[in-house]
C-alpha cells in the first residue's frame, strides 16, 4: 500500500509515495518497507525508539515531532499517533471491521465471564462468534495469547480480518478503560454495547488519576460510538450515569429491581461435580430456567447479561440456557475436577475486592472448611498485598500464601509482605514455590473442603524476571491429586 494512501484519512504533514507492507510499533520488528509508528505510552515513548528502527532497515515514521534521523528517512507528523493508528491500521486491513457485528462489554467486573458465554450462546445459536479479551483470542477453534485486555488498534483489525477470513461475523470484546482512554477502539462501530458494574480499580501511575477519570472513560464507550443497543445492569448505581447520551435501544437486565431480563429464584447448587447457581430468567412475560457452572448472584447476573446481548440478535433465553448450562469459563470460578468429595477453584480474584467477593461466596456454600492459596503481583503497592491479606484474613479458614508473577522483585519479600498484614490469630502458612503450595492444598483437602487457587485464573504462565514460564494451575492442581490416588 502506499503511504500517501495510509495517511489520507489522518491529519498529517509530509508525503511519500513509498510502497509500505507492514505497520509496526515495535523497533525490533521494523525492517524495509515497514511504517514505524511512535506511539507515546505512560512509561515509554516511542519516538525513542525511532533511531533504531532505522537501523533495522525502516525508512517511514510516524511522529508527534520530527526526529533527528537521516535525510532517507520519511517522517510524517501527526498530533496523536495513537489516534492515527486507529484509522490507518483499520485502512491497512480492508476496513474488515464494517462488515462485523461487534459486540463490546465494559465494566470493573464480569466483562470476561460475560463475553465468554456470550460468544458460547451466539456460536452455538448458529452464530460463529469470536472472543477478544483477558482470556485470549479464539476465531473458529483457534486461539492466540494477548497482551492487553484490549488489544491494540493495529491488533485488531489484524484480528477483524482473520474473522472475515474464517467465514465468522460475529466478535465479542472486553473494552477496558484503558482501550477506550487510549484510542485502541477508535473507529470501531460497535453494534451493541453492554455494562456489567462499576467500582474503584486501575486508579494509580500510569492508569487513571482518579475513580471520576475511570468511570468517565468507561462512559464513552455508550456516548461516542453510536450503538444501535445498550444492554446495562439496573442493579448497578452508575447506570444512569453510564446510560447518559446513548441515543440507541437500552435493554435493562438485573436481579434486584425491575428489568427486561430479570433474575428471580436464585438457588445456588453444590454436588460432587459442580458448584454453581440457577434461577429463572424472566424476560417478555416469559419464564426460562437457567443453570450457571459458577458459584454466586454476580455469576447469575453475568449470565442475565450474556442473555440479554444475545437476544439483540435474536437468540431466545431457551437458546441461551441450553448453552450456558454446560459452559465453564476458563478461569473464572472454574472447578478443577481432582478428588471426590473436594472442591478446587481456580479463579483470578488478584486484589483484595475480587478476593473478598470470590471467599464471601464460596463461604455461602458451607464448607467444612474454605482453604485459600493466593499470593500479590511483584511491583505492586502494599495496599493491595494488605487488601489481600485482610481478605484472606477474614473469610478463610486457612490461608496459603505464595508466589504470583513476582517478576524482578524476590517472591520472599512479596510474601512477606503480605503475612506481616495478616490478622493476629489468622492461621496460614508461607510457601514460596506456587507449584509445591498447589500440593500442600491438594494434601491437606478433606471431605467438604473447598480450596480456591486465587490470582492466576486463565494465565498459563509465572512472570520471573521478565520471562513468561509455562504454569497453568488447573493441569498442576490435577497432577497433585492424580499422584496423591496412588
């Protein structure tokens, strides 16, 4: 493509008429014929890159400012690159995102269970659906690792044209606040949008200043993108706020009030093989049984939110009960099969709010005991390891704590970092080494314990020192009770 063309529908100075076959923001991967584009992040800025994008072969840039490169090197000023990216890498890609029906959740939490199920309802209604979020990417039975919950723009419209490419029409995406703040989802012409909650999170360096500059991103998602539907949690004291300028549909769903798809009857279930919750979903004067494999009223209300984006296109609660009531969701609240009698959860509850939802339901189970292994990201503040401990603290019966993604702080001070703010009396141990604290836990299960493996969730690896290595619980937590059988 030339570049002249890329650029054409961005505000930008400078021209060429050089041929370019890929876009690129990483200097590591730019070579000739590449467009390296300076996006400018919270830690690093990429015009400092520049100079060794260069050397890699790259001859196009894209900048904020002019950079002090060779005289072959064509650079093209714009007032945002982040902005821009939205627009050329979309052109770069054949627009494929206008021949999609997107689907876009936010919120603080639920966006990944709801996607998730509202992907497993529409595909299996006969409406291929992808997935894009936390969990990955899946097109068509195939998967690919993420690095944000949102990807880049660039990113996605790769991924919009995989779609196409594999005959799906349908995507669901978490929008996370960051997407929305950031310009990663400019352009993209949602179909219908849905929130789940609000409440405080990514407040801090290098996120949101404030709770009022979170909800206020958040918000832009219904304001800003023209959506023929919004489908929004009447429970949730931030709809109104959220639901403020949307022109389109707005469909209601929730459990303690009035609403389009109302949840009544909950009833949580526990057998040798689940845990989980049903109700019935009433909607249009008709009522549907539905049997969710997670524990807790906010998994119930989830799955009322996957109900409702799904009947925007015209898939009944019927259709969606059938699916959800064999539908995990990798991660979150999943129950890892292993010894009878035992259950094992491995969920991504990774501060202390998530943490406190996921122990106080699991407490309504009654178990004969609530056992918890959790550990704290390495850099983070000390709150949230005092958010975890205080969790833990308060709703488990015995506490596990060990290592999660330290990174290149020393998973001992992490942890105990978190046993100095554990209550007096709390019993835990420390246990440095993730995998041999999965085995303590498998061991000292007993008949009607639940043990939940907080803070990985879906991730399939442990971040040491900057490297990824291959971790996934759930295959670990059944190793521990295939061995403890024999």
């Amino acid at each position: 493509m030339k570049l002249n063309d890329l650029i054409k529908h961005i505000p930008h100075a400078g021209a060429s008429d050089m041929d370019i076959t890929a876009i690129i923001y990483d200097s590591r991967k730019a070579a000739a014929g590449s467009l390296f584009v300076c996006l400018v992040g919270a830690w690093l800025d990429g015009h400092t890159y520049a100079a060794s994008a260069y050397q890699n072969g790259c001859r196009a840039f894209l900048v904020e400012h002019t950079l002090d490169l060779p005289a072959d090197a064509v650079q093209i000023v714009t007032d945002d690159t982040r902005a821009a990216l939205a627009v050329i890498g979309a052109d770069f890609y054949g627009n494929p995102a206008d021949e999609l029906h997107l689907i876009g959740i936010t919120g603080t939490k639920g966006k990944t269970t709801t996607a998730l199920l509202t992907a497993a309802i529409m595909t299996e209604a006969g409406l291929p659906c992808a997935y894009i979020g936390s969990n990955g990417v899946d097109i068509a039975g195939q998967h690919e690792a993420t690095a944000n919950t949102t990807p880049e723009s660039l990113e996605l419209h790769r991924l919009f044209r995989k779609m196409l490419d594999a005959g799906v029409h349908h995507c669901v995406l978490e929008v996370s606040s960051q997407a929305l703040r950031h310009h990663r989802v400019d352009g993209v012409p949602f179909e219908v949008v849905a929130f789940t909650n609000l409440s405080e999170d990514h407040i801090g360096p290098g996120e949101h200043p404030d709770f009022e500059d979170y909800k206020c991103a958040k918000r832009r998602l219904f304001a800003e993108y023209n959506a023929r539907t919004m489908v929004y949690n009447v429970d949730d004291p931030y709809s109104d706020f959220m639901r403020e300028g949307f022109q389109g549909e707005q469909v209601s769903f929730g459990i303690k009030a009035e609403a389009d798809y109302r949840g009544v009857m909950l009833a949580q279930y526990r057998n040798r093989m689940a845990l989980g919750i049903d109700f019935v979903c009433r909607c249009a004067g008709q009522s549907t049984h539905v049997e969710v494999m997670s524990p807790g009223a906010f998994s119930a209300s989830d799955a009322l939110c996957a109900i409702a984006i799904c009947g925007a296109f015209g898939v009944t609660p019927a259709q969606a009960s059938a699916t959800l009531a064999h539908t995990p969701v990798q991660g979150r609240f999943e129950v890892v099969q292993g010894l009878p009698g035992r259950t094992f959860i491995v969920d991504y509850s990774h501060n202390g709010l998530a943490l406190t939802s996921a122990l106080k339901t699991l407490r309504a189970y009654n178990p004969h005991r609530l056992i918890c292994v959790f550990g704290s990201v390495g850099g983070r503040t000390q709150v949230r390891r005092k958010e975890l401990a205080d969790a833990s603290s308060a709703y488990a019966d015995y506490s596990i704590i060990t290592s999660d993604n330290p990174d290149n702080e020393p998973p001992e001070d992490v942890i105990r970092d978190i046993a100095a703010h554990m209550a007096p009396g709390a019993p835990y141990t420390c246990i440095t080494d993730r995998r041999e604290a999965i085995y303590a836990a498998v061991r000292m299960a007993e008949e009607g314990d639940i043990v939940l493996f907080a803070g990985k969730g879906h991730e399939d690896y442990q971040l040491i020192h900057g490297i990824k290595e291959h971790f996934v619980e759930r295959d670990i937590i059944k190793e521990a009770c295939t061995e403890l059988k024999k």
